[in-house]
C-alpha cells in the first residue's frame, strides 16, 4: 500500500522546516501533506500518520472472524497439556524445596 503523493502546493525548503516546524507540525495534524525541498530539489514528503481505532464494531469483527479457522476445543487442551510445563509448585515439592522444619 503506497502513500499517495503529497499536494506540491505545501512545498516547503529545509528552511521553512527548520524555522517554522510548530505551524508544519499543526498543519500535518489537519491532514496537510508537505514536499520537502533542498536547494530547489524534493527530497521527501511530510505525510500525516493515521490515526488507529480504539475499537472495531461488531459487525466488522464478525466479518472477520468468518475467514478464520474453527478452534478445536479438545484439540487445544491436548496441546496445551503436550508442550505446557506441570505445575512448579509440583516441581519444587518434588526436590524438597518445601520440606516441613524437622524432616
């Protein structure tokens, strides 16, 4: 996915970026877009970043979640026993780690 190319009419020179950085950054977060020149020559862009959504809808979710594989619930479980560590509690009893005073 590729940014699409700023609006050249914002195009300002190292300069500009350097002495007036506090109204190009205010700018950016209306959404302007800026072509950044250096002796006369682009040589980037000033692109507002998007926002991320704190939260999808449920809708979205659902229609997402449709493409994905079903969980096999057992199958988990199984796994999980498989390749999960027992209990360290288990452990350490198991080398005396917890002995009662006197034994």
């Amino acid at each position: 996915m590729s940014t699409p190319e700023p609006d050249h009419s914002h195009q300002i020179s190292q300069r500009d970026l350097r002495n007036r950085s506090a109204e190009i950054m205010d700018g950016l977060e209306r959404g302007e877009r800026y072509a950044v020149t250096r002796n006369g020559h682009h040589i980037g862009d000033l692109v507002p970043i998007r926002r991320r959504r704190r939260a999808v809808s449920r809708a979205e979710f659902a229609a997402v979640s449709r493409g994905m594989p079903r969980l096999d619930d057992q199958k988990y479980l199984e796994d999980m026993n498989r390749h999960v560590d027992d209990d360290p509690y288990d452990r350490a009893y198991g080398r005396g780690e917890f002995a009662e005073d006197g034994e």
